[in-house]
C-alpha cells in the first residue's frame, strides 16, 4: 500500500486484502466527500459504483459516527437496510464496517466487509481490520494528494496550450496602410479570456473589430474564437455591408449561446480618405477625438448585445470624416473598470481625459498611457476581468 501511488489501484489493493485477511465473502471501501455530505465508491466486489449521503446505510452511519459496527445477523438489526439485497438477489448475513481515520484523526473513508465465509466477525477480525484501516487510510490520503497534484499540473498544462492557442487568434501584427497607425493591448484576467480584437482588410477599407463575451476563462474563449471564426468566414463572402455581417453573425451564434450568455463587439471601417462609419452591438461606440480642434467627435449609439434576439438587425453607422492627427480608440469595459483595492474604477470620464492629453503625440502614446493608467490603477492586484483596447490614428 505504501507503494502504490495511483487510487484506483490503491483501492482495489486495500478491498483485496480486507477480503482476504478477515475472510469475508466481500469488501467495499467508500471514500467520503466532505463537501458534499456522501460517500462513493467505484471498488465494491462484484457491485456497481455506489454513491449514498453520509448517515445512510450502515456505512453511511459508520462515516458520520466514526465508530466501528459489527452486526452477526444482518436482518435481525434495524439499522440495516435489505432493500440492495432484494434488488441484487444477494444475501446478507454478517457485516463489519469500519472508518479510516487519516493522520489528523480525519475519517477519509470506510470500509465495509459482509458474509464470514464461517461464523460471523468476532473481535480478531476487527482487530486485524483495524490494523490494516490505520495503513490504508495513510496510503489513500498520499494518493489522493498525488492524484490532485497530478490533475493540477495536467489542467495548468491545458491552460497554458489554451492560453497559447488564444494568443495566437489575435493578430500578430498591425495592418499595412499609408493612411492609418495602430496600437493595441490585450490581458486576460484569466489564462483565457473572452476579450477579441482583429484587423480584417476589405475591398472599401480596414475594418478593426472589438468584441468582448460576457465571462471570463475557457467558457468565454471558445466563445470568442468561434465568433471570431464565424466573422472572419463572413467577412470573407461579403465584406460591403457591415450592419448586414453583424445581422448575419448574430443569428450565428444565436445558435450557439445559451440563454445567460452573450457578446458585445464594435466593428469599426476605416478608409483610406478617413471616412469612418461603425456597427455596435451592445458595445461601446468607438471614441473619436480631434486634436487640431481640442474636443471629441460624432454620437455614441449602439444596437443591441449578440446573442438576445436572433432576428436583431443591425445598421451601420456613420462615425466621422477624420483628418489627420485624430485619434480613434475602441475597448473593453475592463479597461475602464480596472479598480484599485478600494474599488474606485479607472472610469470612463478618465480615460477619455488621459486620450485628449495625449493625441497629439499619435497612437502609441495614447495606448501606453492607457495601459500605464490601467496598471497604475490594479496597484498590482491582475484585473477583474479582461481588458482590450485597440487605437488607431490617421495619418492623411
């Protein structure tokens, strides 16, 4: 037992030599989950996986007494339950059940042996069982932290191939053109996130999409990168009409996201002469500053999130004639709602601040002095959800 490191194995072990030390006809070891008040079993003899709430049963009792039972004549007890008997066509006879208490006195399971191939279990059986219990439940409690240390490696490794394989969705470098800059930035809060950001050349301009699913983590990035395929596809069969893309993107993923989940995303066309127009599904209008004129252009109207009504159309939107020098940005809420430990937000009104300060200087200031406003504000802590931002200049 103090070899074998692998549980299944390690039970199979235990219930074997149980059998065969006490001479019972057969053994069940139940391990008990204390978080959710039961007991289960996959190593029962000649049985099925068996899951009962702590105090049910005889073993049920035995995990919640901690005290050993043993009972010669099973039918002639009233705490025993003959209804397994009669479903399985098995006859019990005797019983001996008994708790494994780990190092720290906690019962970490129980073991339960029925039938004396001879008489009934008499005080040497528990001794004997007793013995082997004190072992077993050492060997079961290495195993167990072997088995989640193994799981926790295994689903960090996953998260990291995830984490990877996200990263690789986003673009890898910003589109050519003459006439535009970009600058972008994106954290998950998580290994994985729900944040989505792209660059997608079409025959009237660049079009930048912003995108962000409700949640975080593995859920919201399968989300993510199937919206990302479905729009790229899209994209590619007609790229003319933004608010018709939108319209036919949601009605895909309307088959696809549950009742409680949904997206918000902007797409945002620039052409080569600085006309700008945008669709917004539930998503923050891209802001649009001037800093020849010192102030902020064009309205901010959205339509509704991806994902509420599969019928939903969307209409493009006209954002502005720009020249050069303006400034666009588009992100998500978790730039804005980056807290520090007292919970104060970064806020849009700041944010919108730090760009009109810093426009003048082009795109990469812009962004890094969001990003530095963002970080300053988590004061070390990761963030709360993910963050996304995307900045464009026109350059003429």
């Amino acid at each position: 037992m103090g070899a074998e490191r692998d549980l299944t194995s390690l039970l199979d072990l235990i219930v074997s030599a149980a059998t065969t030390l006490i001479a019972a006809d057969r053994t069940s070891l139940f391990l008990v989950d204390h978080e959710r008040g039961e007991l289960w079993t996959t190593v029962a003899q000649r049985s099925t996986a068996i899951r009962l709430p702590m105090g049910k049963g005889i073993a049920g009792l035995v995990a919640q007494s901690g005290e050993t039972v043993n009972i010669p004549a099973a039918y002639s007890d009233p705490r025993f339950d003959p209804a397994n008997d009669r479903h399985t066509g098995y006859a019990t006879r005797s019983i001996l059940c008994m708790p494994l208490r780990n190092h720290r006195g906690i019962i970490v399971g129980v073991i339960q042996a029925l039938n004396k191939r001879e008489g009934h279990f008499v005080e040497y059986d528990e001794q004997v069982l007793s013995a082997l219990c004190a072992q077993a439940a050492v060997a079961i409690d290495t195993a167990r932290l072997i088995t989640s240390e193994r799981e926790r490696e295994r689903l960090s490794h996953e998260l990291e191939l995830a984490a990877g394989i996200q990263s690789g969705l986003l673009p890898a470098d910003c589109p050519p053109s003459e006439h535009w800059r970009f600058a972008s930035f994106a954290r998950p809060c998580d290994e994985t996130g729900g944040d989505y950001y792209d660059y997608l050349i079409g025959p009237t301009g660049i079009d930048v999409i912003v995108g962000d699913v409700s949640g975080h983590g593995i859920a919201a990035a399968l989300i993510m990168s199937t919206a990302r395929a479905f729009l790229r596809a899209i994209h590619d069969g007609d790229a003319t009409d933004m608010g018709r893309m939108i319209t036919r993107l949601n009605r895909l993923l309307g088959q696809d996201l549950g009742d409680d989940v949904f997206m918000s995303l902007v797409t945002v066309r620039l052409a080569d002469d600085g006309v700008v127009s945008y669709v917004s599904a539930g998503h923050e209008a891209p802001i649009i500053y001037r800093p020849a004129a010192a102030c902020f252009l064009g309205d901010e109207e959205t339509g509704l999130l991806l994902g509420i009504l599969d019928d939903e159309i969307y209409q493009t939107l006209a954002g502005a004639a720009c020249q050069p020098g303006d400034i666009i940005c588009c992100f998500t809420d978790g730039m804005w709602e980056c807290a520090d430990r007292d919970g104060t937000q970064l806020g849009m009104a700041r944010l919108r601040n730090i760009i009109a300060a810093t426009a003048a200087h082009g795109a990469l200031a812009v962004r890094d002095a969001l990003v530095t406003a963002a970080m300053g504000q988590l004061q070390g802590q990761p963030p709360g959800d993910d963050m996304t931002l995307v900045v464009m200049e026109f350059r003429g």
